[in-house]
C-alpha cells in the first residue's frame, strides 16, 4: 500500500520559489540530455513535478512516469530522470527505482533520496545511487550512516538543517584564529596533559601528544603523562615535552592519590585514555578526576570503556567541563544499547545522553555528530583515509588542543576540532592516495591546513 504524502507539510519548511530556482540553475547545466522525466507516484509527487517541470521546459522537453512503469522505458541513457517520490518506503518501489537506477545514466533526487530512513540515514532494503540529490531545509539524516553514499553530490539550496541541527563548515573554525598579543609569555597561556599509554598500547599517547604539539593552539606548557615503566620509550620523542610518570604495574596505571593531585594541579586541561587499557584502576583514576578536577576534560578509547565496565555513575555531578569522544560502538556500551539501536538513532541517543549527564558528546562516525544535549551539530569533513587505528587518538589531541583556548568551552571545542580533524584529512588526500593516509601524513598536514584557513579570516 502507498504512503500518502501531504504536499503542504512537506513543503512548510521549503521556498517554493527558491527551490525551482535552485532546480533550474542545476539542470541547465545539463546540456547532454534530451528530455528531463519526472518519476512520480501520487497526486501530490506528480504537482510539485510539474512545478519544477514548468522552470525548465525552455531548456528540455519533459515527461512524467510512474515509478511501477519504469520498465516500459526505452532509451534511457539520452534522457535525465528525476525522482520525486519523496523518500517512499514502500519496497516495492524501492526496488523498481533501484533496477532502473542501474541501468539510467543519471538520476537525480528532489527533497529525499528514495529508499533511506530520513531520522536515521540507514538504507530500508536497496541502495539506489544520485548523481545528485537538490534538497533545502535538508533532514539530517542525509548526512547519516548509508546515507552519505547515496549521492554523489547534494545540492542543498539554503544550506540549513531541519530540526535547528548544524551542518559544520569552515565557518566554526573562525574563533579559533585571534590574533595575540605581542607580549605575552608560555605563563600566560593553558597547560594541557595528556594522560594515556600503556605496554601494550605505547603509541597511542604519542599520537594524541603530536597532534597537540604540531597544532600549536596556544598551550604554554604541555605535558605527556605515561606509565613509569615506559618513561624510556617516550623520553625525548618530541623535545617541547614535558614527560611526567605515574605509577604503573607490568605497564599498566595505578592509581595513586597524591600523583593525580599533582597532575591535575599542574593541568588546565587533561585529555585521558587513549591506549591506556581497562582495569579497576583506571576505573579509579577517571572517577578521581571527575570529581576533583575542575578544569577542562576529556575522555576517549579505554578512559570511555574503563567507565562502560565498571560504572557510568562516575560521570554524575562531575566538577569539569567535560567532553566524552566514542565511537559508535563504544558509545553503545555506554549506552548499553546494541549498535544497531544506535545507528538508528544517533541524534535522539547522543543528545539524551549529553543531556543527561550534562557534558559535550562528540559522536564518531563518517559523519560525527555533536551535542551537549540541546544544540546539535553534524560534521561531514573527512574521508574514508580516516578509518584505520591512530585516527581517533589524533582527534583526542586536537580537540584538547583546541580545548586550551582559555575561553572556549566543551561544545565550541567539538565543533573546531571536529571540522578540523575532517579538513585536514580532506587536505591530505589531494596530496596522498586515500588508502595509504597515515597518522604522519596528518599530523604534518596541519600546520598548512591551519595556515590555509586562517587566511580565510585577514
């Protein structure tokens, strides 16, 4: 049975004009084509198609097609197709849009891609693929999970989210680039540590540290915090550190009082977890600082799992301004939700969940959402070169870089270092084959991203 579709609701949040307008600057471009042919399956999709056909029949001749008589179609590659189903969920109509996707040209999509979850982004059953997809007051969901591979472009006329949801673009990153004053010394600037490592995870810290050190987002003292044990191995690694020790057995933290008093005396910013193993200890340590630190936190990798495990209490009435950085599957157990759940609900579970325990989520994906559980922003920078070990650890050292700007708080902090971490990775890649990205590939890469950008704001 068809879903029905009520043009005046899907259209309250759209300009009418401005949309036609959009449609017929894309189109004319598109000289290759004979004839424009709209696929359409209710009275309301066929109304809104001749809105849009009536703007370009000047430049093509235009025709309408149910989508169950698709099959009839003779000569598809010479002529450019149109869905204006608006994202039906019938799977019968999924999958004759997805035969006839493979066998046209192009085909391009109006308002919604058609077989793809609008709250989730998730694919319903058939993967139909756009040239491109022209949209305006865009549902987040375009920008979630399957969705991301849907269209090869999407054209969103107004560049705005439904839902007062945030598309990030080099625009957030402008706080960031004030200039300083001449006289000013390291005293007068945050000190950030970074708290991690372990026997046998000894790179991570490293990572996270190089890319604090390599942003130079203005710390006046940095300081690498690593098990004892292993103060040999990372002594020296990068000359502007200052390496602090905390006790550890067989490579591992323990927790000790009076050590995490002294580092956390000496930090206005601490970033804690990456490669750092999940014991009772570090459950300890986190808990600790949660609550008897003050400053700016941030937590990842085995900081989060170390809480999944033992205790997500930890996280009430904390002290700090605090940012939590999972990935999706680590965000699922803290949520202790499946990650299907998850992934079909990203928006709603990560703002209840920052809501909840009154912190800044910044959700990893393809697309990373972040939220302090009222505003909501979806990052898109970034690239597939991204999806391999290292990657997170970096973003946990970008963000606490960025983190030490003495008057940003823990939402700016994720819009920046997100977008950030996304764009330098984008800058790579015109320079690096995708598959062959690598942490130092990255890490040397932004001192000229941030250069490239900061010429955006003189």
């Amino acid at each position: 049975m068809k879903n029905s579709i009520n043009k005046e609701r899907l259209l309250s949040n759209i300009n009418p004009e401005l949309y036609e307008r959009g449609c017929f600057e894309y189109l004319s471009g598109l000289n290759e084509f004979e004839s424009v042919v709209f696929i359409c399956d209710s009275v309301e999709s066929k109304e809104f198609a001749m809105s849009i056909s009536e703007s370009i029949r000047n430049i093509f001749s235009t025709g309408f097609i149910e989508v169950d008589a698709l099959y009839e179609e003779t000569d598809v590659k010479s002529k450019l197709y149109i869905d204006c189903l608006f994202n039906k969920e019938d799977e019968s109509e999924i999958s004759e849009l997805y035969k006839f996707s493979l066998a046209s040209t192009d085909l391009i999509g109006l308002i919604y891609p058609t077989g793809y979850k609008m709250d989730s982004g998730r694919c319903i059953s058939k993967k139909i693929s756009y040239s491109c997809l022209i949209t305006m007051s865009a549902n987040p969901g375009l920008y979630l999970n399957d969705c991301l591979d849907s269209s090869s472009k999407v054209l969103n006329l107004d560049n705005s989210l439904s839902g007062n949801i945030e598309l990030l673009n080099s625009d957030c990153t402008k706080p960031l680039f004030v200039s300083r004053k001449r006289n000013t010394n390291k005293g007068n600037y945050l000190t950030a540590s970074i708290i991690g490592g372990s026997k046998q995870y000894m790179g991570a810290a490293d990572l996270a540290y190089s890319a604090l050190v390599a942003l130079k987002f203005g710390c006046g003292y940095s300081y690498l915090v690593v098990p004892e044990s292993l103060c040999d191995i990372y002594a020296l690694r990068q000359p502007q550190v200052i390496l602090k020790t905390l006790s550890d057995k067989d490579g591992l933290f323990i927790f000790k009082k009076e050590e995490l008093d002294d580092v956390m005396l000496h930090s206005d910013v601490i970033v804690f977890g990456m490669g750092i193993g999940v014991t009772q200890d570090i459950y300890e340590m986190i808990s600790y600082i949660l609550h008897n630190f003050t400053g700016k936190l941030v937590i990842d990798a085995d900081g989060l799992n170390a809480i999944s495990k033992y205790g997500i209490d930890a996280l009430i009435d904390h002290n700090c301004d605090l940012i939590l950085t999972p990935h999706i599957k680590e965000f699922s157990r803290l949520r202790n939700l499946d990650v299907e759940d998850v992934m079909n609900g990203p928006i709603k579970y990560a703002k209840e969940f920052a809501r909840r325990y009154k912190l800044t989520l910044l959700l990893k994906s393809a697309s990373s959402i972040i939220t302090n559980g009222y505003d909501v922003s979806i990052n898109i920078s970034g690239n597939a070169g991204l999806a391999k070990a290292g990657s997170g650890d970096l973003l946990s050292g970008i963000v606490g870089g960025v983190f030490s700007e003495k008057n940003f708080g823990s939402y700016l902090t994720c819009r920046i270092g997100s977008f950030l971490f996304g764009y330098i990775a984008d800058e790579v890649v015109e320079k690096v084959y995708i598959k062959s990205m690598t942490s130092n590939d990255l890490v040397d890469e932004i001192g000229p991203s941030l250069l490239k950008l900061s010429k955006l704001y003189k």
